[in-house]
C-alpha cells in the first residue's frame, strides 16, 4: 500500500504532545501516512497572518485534502475570528461528526448506573449564527443574522443518513427549534424529511432541542444518530461529551467534499502544556475516525481495541480513571497502546478488523467555487418590507411618522419590539428599546410591488426617522416567506 500524505498541524498548548503521541501510534501500527506538518494556530496570528495560517499552510491542506490537527487558539480581544471555524467554512467541510461512546475505564454517572452509551452526534457545520454576522443597530441593541439554507441543510441531512445506512444505524433524530424559529428551524426540519423518504430503511423522526437534551441526560441509550444546526449541535455536542467523561473523550470530524478536518475539540490547556502529562484521547479516536474516512479501518480496528484493552487495564493519565492507580504521563499513555496492538478488550466487544474495499481518493478540485440553488419552483411575489428604527420615541409617535410618509398603495400593519407586537394593539406592560421594526405592506392583498416602489417609501421614511436595517417581505407562491411577531 502506497502511503497517502496529509496535512498535520500539531496546534497550541498541549496540542504537540498529544499529536507526537498519535503519531508514535500510529507508526507502530504502521499506518500508511505520510505527514506535511503545517504552520497554523495562535503563534501565526501574532504574526500578521488574519486567518492563523501560513499560505503556505493553506496550499497544503487543498492539495492534500485531509488536515489532522490538535487544539487551537485564537487570540482573545485583538477581533480575530476563530481559527477553527475559519477553516470549517473556508473549506466548506458541512457536516461535523462527533461520536460519544462509553469506554470502560472512564467512570461516568451512567457507567456506574450500567447505561451503554453510543450516540452520534451530526452537526451542520457552516451556517446558523456562526456566519457571525452582527451589527450594532441603536446604542442599546445588537442583532446578529441566523441563516439556515435549503442547499446547506440536505448536504448535513443526506451525510447523516448516508452515515447511518453505512454503519448500521437504525433510527436518525433531527433536534430542532421549529416551534419558535418556524422559518429558519422550521426549513432545516423539512428538509429533514425530504431528504429521509431517500431511506426508508432508517427511522426518522423529530425531537424539539430542550427536550431532547433532557431526555439525553436521563435516557441516552435511546439515541443512535442525531442532526441539528449548527448552534444548537455545538452544544449538544458538549452535553454528550459529559455523558461519557468531557471532551478528552469526544473525538470530532469535520466533513466537506473535497475537504475534510479531523481534531480534537477540547482547548490548549495552557496551563499544563509542556508537561507531558496531557490526555491524548481525544486527538486518538479523532485519528481513528480519519483513518476509517481514509479507507484504512483494519488500522483503525487495531488502534482502537489496544486503547480499550488498555484503559480496562487501568491505566490513566491523571485526568481520569481509578485514583487507587497511578496515573501515567502522555509518553507513558501512547507506549501502553504501543505494547498492547494486536490485543482485544475483553469487557467490551472489540472492533471488527475488516479493511475496506475502496481507498480514500481525495475528489477533483472545482475550477470555480460552487454555487447551491435549489430550483425556483413557486410565484415569488413583494409585498413590502419589515424597516428596523433606531427611535426612542414613544411607539404611537413612530407610527405616525411612517403612516404619513406612506402612498396609498401601502399600510402600515404593526410595530414590533423585541418581536413583540405594541401596535396597533399591545400591552402597556410590554417594555420597548428603541429598536422598532415596522412592517409596512399592500393595503390592496391582491396587489403586487415593485422594489422601486418600496425603495420610495423608505427613503422618504430615512428622512424623517434612522431606517438602521430592512428586510424585503415576499410570499412564495402560498407560502409566507416571514414570521409574525409575538401577540399579532
């Protein structure tokens, strides 16, 4: 077998201890890599380069299309984005897979309790709120855009499924806010069961967030695979990882089509660095998820049962584990796993050592970045516009401002703020911030806008009132293309 060569970037803090100690596995299981190791992280921040990484760095992860990294930082208060989310969404890698398993050795409330654990947790990885489009839109009021695609979300979905009817799972969960966030939330769930009718095989059913993090907490061997966007798998991604002894456990994928970043998800622990004494599990069961998206699984089946007939052995760095044992260092850790390849756990099933057929084969590189549209099947008809004011005066005054600037074409419907409706009706004890939004709309149903016309009426608003924002307000075909407010 002819190596295949990946990017490594052995990341901040702890990140290098751990990554010498997979990679001295990985050479004692012969795994066949080969390393480009990659200047990305904290120190290249400080040195001028915005996105953490070298161009030089960034060459090398598109050519090879597999980078294996440990924890990064991203310095705090100097308005960098996140290094870690930069380079998911640069290389559109959509789906994030993270698999919490109960391994023995790692006590837990439920390994105590005798409750298996063995959830997969799919998160959309590019869109939500970690677009991390924001604006200041009066003194007192930040918005931030939330964005959830049709394109984004059956790209997450179709992984997840795929994932499933790969590996044997039976049922697919999709947590969801689509009681509250009925456009947004409500478009990733029904893109959820379009895209489940291609796998009739698999169950697949909705379960609204807070419920499901309730019921993952007290019932979690129910759960095979869910998918959610991407805020709220962040943190049920977390939630999961306490389940089964925190993210020194929680190994983490980040899957694109031609991209894909494999990592561990816990931080740069700088306060342990160079100590060798760091963890390096995490970083391991993330190296096994790569190694089995590289085609190599007998490798990854090995690796994995030596881990776990070494952890029912006892041994332990000092963050886990039988505290009537001690506790060994990183190097220690990774010459356990050494010494015991080609063992089995006893306590637990071991991993079947099975090689695929198909070695990974990193896909075409596109002459041009691609562009998602589903097609524009319904009438799409204007109707007016939601404008957001920066007013402190009192609701009744804004609106008799906007209605008096407005052509008889158009009314206005209702004043909102904080998305509760305080006109033309409300209650008293609604409190406001100066951050209107005003829906302004045809007066005539049956009639249609131009966005000439709508243009019009806002920049005669401007002038009298601070239009900070505005949203277009379209229906699509019988579908209303925006939300109502609270108490409408």
């Amino acid at each position: 077998m002819n190596n295949m060569k990946i990017s490594v970037a052995k990341g901040d803090g702890i990140g290098p201890e751990i990554m010498d100690a997979v990679l001295r596995i990985f050479e004692a299981a012969e795994v066949p890599l080969t390393y480009e190791f990659v200047e990305m992280g904290k120190d290249y921040f400080l040195q001028g380069f915005s996105s953490g990484m070298t161009p030089q760095a960034k060459e090398s992860i598109e050519s090879n299309g597999i980078l294996f990294k440990g924890p990064m930082e991203t310095p705090k208060g100097k308005g960098m984005k996140s290094i870690n989310v930069t380079a998911r969404k640069t290389w559109s890698t959509y789906a994030n897979r993270r698999h919490f398993q109960t391994l023995h050795g790692v006590e837990t409330v439920h390994s105590k309790a005798g409750i298996p654990i063995d959830i997969t947790i799919v998160r959309e990885n590019i869109e939500d709120t970690y677009g991390g489009i924001e604006h200041m839109n009066s003194h007192d009021v930040a918005i931030s855009r939330r964005f959830i695609t049709r394109p984004g979300s059956e790209q997450v979905h179709r992984f997840a499924f795929e994932m499933a009817r790969k590996e044997g799972f039976k049922k697919v969960a999709c947590g969801h806010k689509a009681n509250i966030m009925k456009l947004t939330d409500g478009l990733f769930l029904e893109t959820f069961y379009e895209v489940a009718k291609d796998y009739p095989e698999i169950e697949a059913y909705d379960i609204i967030v807070d419920d499901l993090c309730m019921k993952l907490v007290s019932m979690p061997d129910r759960f095979d695979v869910v998918v959610l966007p991407n805020l709220q798998g962040d943190i049920v991604s977390d939630l999961c990882a306490g389940l089964v002894g925190g993210l020194g456990f929680a190994p983490s994928a980040n899957v694109g089509d031609v991209i894909s970043i494999f990592e561990a998800v816990h931080g740069t622990a700088p306060d342990i660095a160079g100590k060798n004494i760091a963890n390096p599990t995490s970083l391991l069961l993330s190296g096994m998820m790569m190694l089995r998206h590289l085609g190599m699984s007998a490798k990854a089946a090995t690796i994995e049962n030596a881990l776990r007939y070494t952890l029912e052995q006892g041994v332990h760095t000092g963050d886990f584990g039988d505290k009537n044992i001690a506790s060994v260092n990183t190097t220690q850790f990774a010459d356990a796993i050494i010494a015991n390849l080609g063992q089995v756990p006893t306590e637990t099933k071991p991993r079947e050592a099975t090689e695929q057929k198909k070695m990974w084969e990193k896909p075409e590189f596109p002459a041009q970045r691609k562009m998602m549209v589903s097609p524009r099947e319904a009438v799409e008809r204007l109707i007016g516009s939601d404008l957001f004011i920066d007013s402190a005066l009192p609701v009744e005054k804004v609106a008799e401002i906007v209605q008096a600037q407005l052509p008889a074409k158009f009314k206005l419907l209702m004043i909102s703020n904080r998305g509760t409706q305080v006109w033309p009706t409300g209650s008293i004890l609604t409190e406001c911030v100066n951050h209107h939004r005003c829906r302004v709309i045809l007066a005539n149903d049956s009639d249609s806008a131009s966005t000439d016309e709508v243009w019009e009426y806002i920049k005669a608003i401007s002038s009298k009132l601070f239009v900070t924002s505005m949203e277009m307000l379209r229906n699509f075909g019988e579908k209303q293309g925006y939300s109502m407010a609270q108490g409408q």
